[in-house]
C-alpha cells in the first residue's frame, strides 16, 4: 500500500512513518528532513517532499497514486488558527485525489460527561486550551460537515508520551479513555499502532475514534 504523510519529521509523524515503514508499506513522506533524519530499518520505497499544506494544488498532485493519507500535521505554537486553514486545503487536495484522509485530532473534543467535553472540564491545562479549541473547530466545522470525502478523525488520550510500543490498548469513538485511577495516556508509539491499524481495518470511516489504555 502507498501511504501519503503529512507532517511526518513531527513527534508522532515519525512513529507513524516508522510503524508504516516497518509494515512494509511504500511511503511518500511530506517533510522538511530528508529520508535519512528518520532513522528507518530501510530506506526502499521510501520519498520525502517538501510541500506548503496550504498549497492546494500541489498537495492534490503530490497525493496522486496514493492509497491513503495520514495527516500528523501540527500549527506553529504562535498560531493555532492555522489548523483550520491548513485542514480545508488538506480536505480539498483529498478530495481531488479522491484518496481517504486519516487525520490526528486533539483530545480536547472527547467527552468525559453525557455533556461536558474534556477541554470544558475545570482541571483542563490552560496552556492547552488555544490548540485544542482548535482541533475541535476543524472536527465540528470540517469534517463532520464533510459528506464527499472519505475521512477519519484520531483523538489521542488526554497524555501521549514518548514511550514503548506494546501493541496493548483501546478504542473508543466519543469518550475519553481512562483507567480505573482517571488517568488517560498512549504513547505515540502504540498510538500510531492503532493509526495503522484503522488503515488496515477501516472501522471509523467518516468518523472519529480514540486511543487509550
């Protein structure tokens, strides 16, 4: 299968270029680093370009031939409005190419209450409320109002970290992922796990899922 990155020199593009990699996927990596930055078991069947992601056309082009589309995109720290901006050409280069679009998300749109979202909850990190206000604006106002486009929105738990790959995890569509202590975490690793898994089973077309413990 030929898999499309986007955002793939990124903390967790690089676990889900590595895991793609080692699945024996081909892989057409949309990044500022060249092949060798990512540290991979083999390099065949490998291509980076670099491409603006509000380069509508080009991406479109870049996408063509591909099988599917996995967006680890993330806005400059200063400007999380950006998402909304990049994530509409990244629908619309999609569409063109008429190719599915998995997409990470925030964990801030999950809910943690029949009516409380978890970037509503009062202990939500004030530093983290910019980015995930926005990731929620892109879910509502994008792809739950997209009806061409065969699209998939990934929630990661509320603490994804750099860790292990365990291949041990769950998946939910709406709520938070915890435990029986209220934590909420995947590492990146198993975290790109479960991305490719849904590349493989396609559970959650047109629709968002998350990853957890």
């Amino acid at each position: 299968m030929k898999i499309t990155i986007i955002g793939a020199g990124g903390n967790i593009g690089k676990r889900i270029t590595a895991e793609a990699s080692n699945r024996g996927h081909e892989l057409n990596l949309i990044t500022s680093k060249k092949v060798e930055a990512f540290n991979l078991k083999t390099t065949n069947n490998v291509a980076t370009k670099q491409i603006d992601i509000l380069n509508t056309q080009e991406l479109s082009e870049a996408f063509n031939g591909s099988d599917v589309i996995i967006s680890a995109y993330a806005p400059p720290h200063d400007n999380n409005d950006a998402l909304l901006e990049a994530t509409q050409s990244l629908v619309a280069a999609a569409k063109q190419s008429n190719v599915r679009l998995i997409a990470v998300g925030g964990a801030g749109s999950l809910k943690v209450g029949d009516d409380l979202l978890l970037v509503d909850a009062p202990n939500f990190p004030e530093e983290y409320k910019s980015i995930a206000q926005s990731h929620l604006k892109v879910l509502e106002e994008v792809y739950r109002t997209e009806t061409e486009l065969n699209w998939t929105n990934v929630s990661p738990s509320a603490y994804i970290f750099e860790g292990e790959r365990t291949g041990e995890f769950r998946l939910a569509e709406e709520n938070l992922i915890a435990n029986e202590k209220g934590e909420s975490a995947i590492s990146m690793e198993d975290f790109a796990v479960g991305i490719l898994d849904e590349v493989d089973n396609q559970k959650f077309i047109k629709k968002r899922f998350t990853i957890g413990y």
